[in-house]
C-alpha cells in the first residue's frame, strides 16, 4: 500500500508538472502574440503618420469659409426737404438736394397750370461781403436742371468769393419762385491773399529814415507832408544840378519843374498756428485769428534780411524762415536840349 501511495504521489505531480509547463507555454504565447501584435500596430500607426506627413507637402488647405456680412446701402432719399452746397475748389462748387413728393405736390396745387410750363432752376448768388435777405446779392445767374437731377456742380468764374443757391422754378412770364435754399460757402482763392495789414512793420518815422536813405537823404528826413515836399524839392533841386552841368560853349537851360520818382514797397505774409507767436526781424507781430499775416516793408538799395520766426504755443518747436532781398536801381536822364 505505501508503494501505491508513492506511486500515485509521483503520477500526481508528473501531472502538475506538465499542467504547469502548458500554462507557460500558453502565457509565453501570449506574450509572444502581445508583443507582435503591439510592433505591428506600431508599424501600422508609423507607417500612416508617414504617409500623412508626405501627403501634407502637397497639400493646400481650404480657406475658411466666412460667413457673408450683410451690407446695408445707404438710403437715396431720406424724407427732408434740403439742399447743401459744398466748395469743390477755388473756381467750382457743388449742390445736392433733396425734394419730398409731398412739397412737389403742394407746389403744383398752388401754381396749376403754370406749374407745367415752369423750369426746375438753381439760383446762384454771390454774397460776398453782404448780409444776404434773398434779395441784396452783388449779383446771381441762373441754371436750367432737369426734374429727374438730385446734385450739380457749378462753375462760379469768380475764386475768393461767396456763395448760396436757390433751388426753384422759373415760370414763363420770367418769375421765379425758391422750394430750397443752400447754406452759404466761400470759394478759397486761387493765389496769394491781396489782402495786408493796414499797420506798418515798422514805426512812421523809420519808414521816413528808409525812404530817405533810399533817395540819399540822410536818417533826418521829415515825415508828413513836410517830408513830401523837401522830398520834391529835393528832386527838383537834382534837376536843375544836373541842367547846371551844361557845357561852358552851350547855353545853360534853366531849370525845370520835371520830375520823377519810382520806388519799391516789400509785402511779407505766411501763415501758422492761430496761437503761435511770431516775430519778424526780433519783433513781435499779431496774428490774425486764423494764423495769417502781412507785413509791407519799405524796400531801400541794398541787401534786405528779414528773419521770420515761429514758436509753437507750449514753446517747444521753433521754425525760422528768413527771406533775403536784394534790390538795385538804376536811373537815367537825357536833357534834349543840351544834346543840341
């Protein structure tokens, strides 16, 4: 019986034994089927990022779509009544309106038949320089539109000036009735401003100092009229130096009362900043309120130097601008009767 038992024992654990060795073996194949399960799937997931990533060279993505704004046009009409004049440049305006059916009706009830036979116009006044009531412009001129015209431009032939315009009609007999009227504008000009102060650059009496350094009559001459006539006299005196320069042979000519004068006066102007403050030659001047200047100068033989400076408000920027003149003049005088 204990040999059984042994012998059994032995069979037992053969059994064991081999159990044990096939459920390595399977979990080792399993392992072994893991592992090249994962090195495929490897491959596989390699092989497609490859793949994409050459693909990608080639590839343009598609632009994004955008989703359509919704554009809102402005209104043609706007329900008003209204006309605006607008300055285009220095010779040429332009006017656009608007005319409600309601105001078109109401002019045709009250005209009738006369209403048929009339023409749309604009009215162009110039109201330069005047308070304009509908019926004191310096002058006005006439423009015959069609009924289908909502804006127009006009050509002023007159640059510096200002401007309104009527939009009306113009019956047969010649009458005219307004529907609108424009605001007023003025047309810039076309070159420098004619325009100086009315104030010298310098004081009387040095102006008097230039004029007579300019003639050669020394820093002392007078101003006023005392000054215009030593001025003559001073010419007249001339003459009859260079009449007593006659030949000894030939008769002397007595002197005459011909004479003639002609000089230069210098205009300086230009423009800044309303509030800068601006010298000219070292000395401050007032500027217009829209920045503007003149000076007038009095303009002697010579070189004349006339630094012009600006400082900006806050006294940061400084701009110098220095114009430099130089003026000659040459006279002559032929006495025919000393020519004889």
């Amino acid at each position: 019986m204990a040999i059984l038992r042994k012998i059994k024992d032995k069979i037992k654990k053969a059994i064991e034994i081999k159990k044990q060795v096939k459920s390595r073996k399977k979990t080792a194949a399993k392992d072994l089927n893991k592992q090249e399960g994962m090195q495929k799937f490897k491959k596989e997931i390699l092989g497609t990022q490859e793949t994409a990533i050459e693909r990608s060279k080639y590839f343009t993505p598609p632009a994004p779509r955008r989703t359509p704004r919704k554009v809102q046009e402005l209104s043609a009409r706007y329900g008003d009544d209204r006309i605006v004049l607008l300055v285009r440049d220095s010779w040429w305006l332009h006017t656009y309106w608007e005319l409600t059916p309601q105001t078109m009706d109401s002019f045709k009830n009250k005209l009738g038949d006369s209403f048929h036979s009339a023409k749309p116009v604009l009215r162009v006044y110039d109201v330069t320089s005047v308070i304009f009531n509908g019926s004191n412009a310096n002058r006005f001129f006439d423009i015959e539109i069609n009924y289908d015209a909502n804006n127009w431009y006009v050509d002023t032939q007159g640059p510096g000036r200002s401007w309104c315009v009527d939009l009306g009609l113009k019956l047969a007999n010649g009458q005219f009735i307004t529907i609108l009227r424009s605001n007023t504008v003025q047309t810039p000009l076309d070159g420098p401003s004619w325009i100086t102060d009315e104030e010298w650059m310098i004081p009387e009496d040095m102006f008097a100092r230039l004029y007579g350094m300019g003639f050669g009559f020394g820093r002392s001459s007078p101003i006023g009229k005392i000054w215009v006539e030593r001025f003559k006299q001073a010419v007249s005196s001339a003459s009859g130096g260079i009449a007593s320069m006659a030949s000894p042979v030939k008769k002397p000519v007595p002197a005459r009362k011909f004479w003639m004068v002609v000089n230069t006066e210098l205009i300086v102007y230009g423009a800044t900043e309303p509030d800068a403050k601006v010298t000219v030659q070292g000395a401050p001047i007032k500027l217009r309120p829209d920045g503007t200047f003149s000076l007038r100068f009095a303009l002697p033989d010579g070189k004349q130097v006339i630094p012009c400076q600006g400082t900006s408000s806050d006294d940061v920027e400084t701009i110098t601008i220095t114009p430099i003149v130089n003026k000659e003049t040459k006279s002559h005088s032929v006495n025919r009767e000393l020519a004889k």
